[in-house]
C-alpha cells in the first residue's frame, strides 16, 4: 500500500506515553492508525494486510476516510475463520455505517 500514498507522505511510527502507534493521516484519503500493543485500530480509512488480526475498531466518526476499511476487514476476518470485529463509533454514525 506504500505506493498508494502522494510522494512523501505515509506511514509513521512513534511512541507516545510509552505506546507504540502506527498510522496515517491524509486528509480526504486516509486515517488509519493502529496500537499494536493493544491490537486496536483508531479510524481505519482501509484494510491493510497487516491488521486482520486487530478485533478491535475504534473511529470518531463515519466519514469513509475514517471508515472504508470496516467492510474489507469484516470480510477478510470471516475467510480466515475469526470471529467479528468489536467496533465502536459515535451514535451518530452508526446508522450509515450498519447500512454499509
């Protein structure tokens, strides 16, 4: 997925407060972080190969920026024979995100 970010720009790697934590932010293309430690995401714009295992969701709101990776990662957790996701959004993205 490097190849897919503008030239210059994507992942990073950083601790803070003693927690590991990947990810991106490109706005209008992708947010996507991840907290290996715990095996969360927070926001997951798309489904990158190595988060299948992650069965924890976390986004602050339903934009598909935000978002796009939920149904490619619900998909790729049921091929490989594990169980749903946990995710967790604002009240009020939930109902564009179960249409989804």
């Amino acid at each position: 997925m490097a190849g897919d970010y503008p030239a210059g720009r994507g992942r990073v790697k950083l601790q803070a407060a003693g927690l590991e934590i990947e990810g991106v932010s490109i706005a209008g293309h992708e947010s996507f972080y991840k907290l290996p430690g715990f095996r969360c995401l927070l926001e997951f714009g798309r489904a990158p190969d190595d988060v299948v295992a992650y069965s924890t969701v976390c986004l602050t709101h339903g934009h598909l920026d935000h978002a796009a990776g939920l149904a490619h990662h619900a998909s790729r957790r049921r091929l490989t024979g594990l169980p749903p996701a946990r995710g967790f959004a604002p009240e009020d993205a939930v109902p564009d995100l179960e249409a989804w």
